[in-house]
C-alpha cells in the first residue's frame, strides 16, 4: 500500500499549529494581481517545514517587511535562512480568517 503525502503545495495555518520555524528554499517570485485574483500582486516563495515537508508561502506585506528589515531586500539572500511563524486570526473583507505572520527570531 502507498500512503500519498504532501498532495497540497501552499503552506497553511494548520501546516503549523500555534508556530513553527520554517527556512527559506528559494528566493520567490512576484505573482501578479491576474494570477491572485485578488486585485494586486503577491508574493511567493518556498519554504521548509521543521517535519522536512516543503511549501509555497504567500507572505503578506507585513511579514515581507518583517523579513526584509532583518534579511534585506534581495530575496536570493533569504535563501537557508530561518524565520519563525505565528498563525494569527485577522479580518478580511468582513470575514475572521486564519493568518501566518513572522512572530519572532529571524535568523541571519
């Protein structure tokens, strides 16, 4: 018998439960707001699990300027980096939705 795993690319709240470290594995790309949907560009970029799976993070501005004040703003240099991350509940267009932001230690 096969056991299928990591059927699903995006990294999700409930890929980490309260937190987790994860580590950058490639230096992302811009998605533009055709591709989103969502009415203007975004950000991806591959990151690590602690349980060696990998994803696809959609980081949102505020931890993309988190990241950036500590790693800088070329984002080849991200690459092996580690980031902590929180999942956060916010409000987006009236509805509670889980979020991932960076939630402390950045590693250099």
């Amino acid at each position: 018998m096969v056991i299928l795993k990591d059927l699903h690319v995006w990294l999700r709240p409930e890929d980490l439960g309260a937190e987790a470290s994860v580590k950058f594995t490639d230096e992302g790309r811009t998605v533009s707001k055709e591709e989103t949907g969502f009415g203007e560009d975004g950000f991806e970029i591959g990151v690590i699990l602690p349980s060696n799976e990998k994803r696809v993070w959609t980081m949102n501005k505020t931890s993309q300027r988190a990241v950036a004040r500590v790693l800088g703003f070329d984002t080849s240099l991200w690459i092996g980096k580690s980031v902590q991350l929180t999942v956060s509940e916010v409000v987006v267009s009236g509805q509670r939705k889980k979020a991932i932001f960076v939630s402390g230690e950045i590693k250099k």
